[in-house]
C-alpha cells in the first residue's frame, strides 16, 4: 500500500480541526502522513492542532510560517516532501 501526503493550511481554523482531526483517524486507509501549514493563524489553530496530533495514529508534520502566506503556497509546502525522489 502506498503511503499518501494530506495537507491542510490553517487560518483561523480552530473550531473546525477537532473534527478534522477525528474524520482522518477513523478512515479505513490508514497509510498517510499529515502535513499541517499555519499561516500565522491569530487564533488558536496551531497549538489546537498540536494538541489533537498527539491522540491520532497518524504521523502530523507541522510547519509554521512567520506570515500569512496563502492557500497556494502552503499547500506547496506541504508536497514538497513528496516531489522529491
């Protein structure tokens, strides 16, 4: 089996991540890694999101930018991992 990448770029995503986090621990596929990209969210986001990665059975990657760099390029950072050979 494959292993797959997801990544997700935070902004102000506090209140959604507990769901998100518990919709990818109970999937049947278990064979991904987590990528998780804050852009320098002013809310909670990052810390919530570490919080959660500690009770899931999948790896989480984290990576906290110093500004709000977008959508486009978190999600480059994010598959930079997997472009590569």
């Amino acid at each position: 089996m494959e292993k797959i990448g997801i990544v997700t770029v935070l902004y102000n995503s506090e209140k959604v991540l507990e769901d998100f986090f518990n919709t990818l621990n109970i999937q049947t596929y278990k064979n991904f890694k987590l990528f998780v990209i804050d852009n320098q969210s002013p809310d909670n986001s990052l810390n919530k999101a570490r919080e959660l990665a500690k009770s899931v059975f999948f790896e989480t990657h984290f990576i906290a930018n110093s500004g709000n760099y977008g959508v486009a390029k978190g999600n480059n950072q994010g598959i930079f991992p997997f472009a590569t050979p």
